[in-house]
C-alpha cells in the first residue's frame, strides 16, 4: 500500500498464497487514514493504492539492505542502512 508502513505481504509462491487472507488484509489497511486519525498532514490527500513489486533476493536468499536518504531543500543531509 502507498499510505503506510511496514504494510508488506511477501510472496514466494502465488500459487500458494492465501489469496482470500491477502485480500482481507489489504481492505484493513485501505480503511485506515492516518490523517484523520492522527492528523499527519503528509497523509491528508493519499488515494490508497496497492503497489507489487518483484521481490530480489541475492545468491545468498538474502534479502538486499535497505537504504534511506533524507533529503532537505534538495540537499541529502543524512542516510541509513539496514539488514534484514
């Protein structure tokens, strides 16, 4: 989904997914709005969306690191890394 986070179903197999279970889950997640719940303004004017992406691993099953950047009028002032 384009309006939370950790929101995240992962998928080896969808021919062994719970389509049913996935669908209830999304629908849960489409009915929250943290704008109206907590005010949190960037969230205000957010059509839900669902987003699919490929899922990449490495040779090693490992999932890659995450990498965030925090940008500041343009200008990175700061990043992280994680491992999953």
């Amino acid at each position: 989904m384009n309006h939370g986070s950790g929101w995240n179903i992962i998928c080896n197999d969808k021919n062994n997914l719970n389509w049913e279970k996935c669908q209830k889950q999304i629908l849960e997640w489409e009915s929250i709005n943290y704008y109206t719940i907590w005010r949190e303004w960037a969230y205000k004017d957010i059509q839900p969306k669902i987003l699919i992406e490929k899922f990449i691993i490495d040779t090693g099953m490992n999932i890659p690191k995450d990498y965030k950047f925090f940008l500041f009028f343009r200008k990175t002032k700061d990043h992280s890394s994680r491992s999953r």
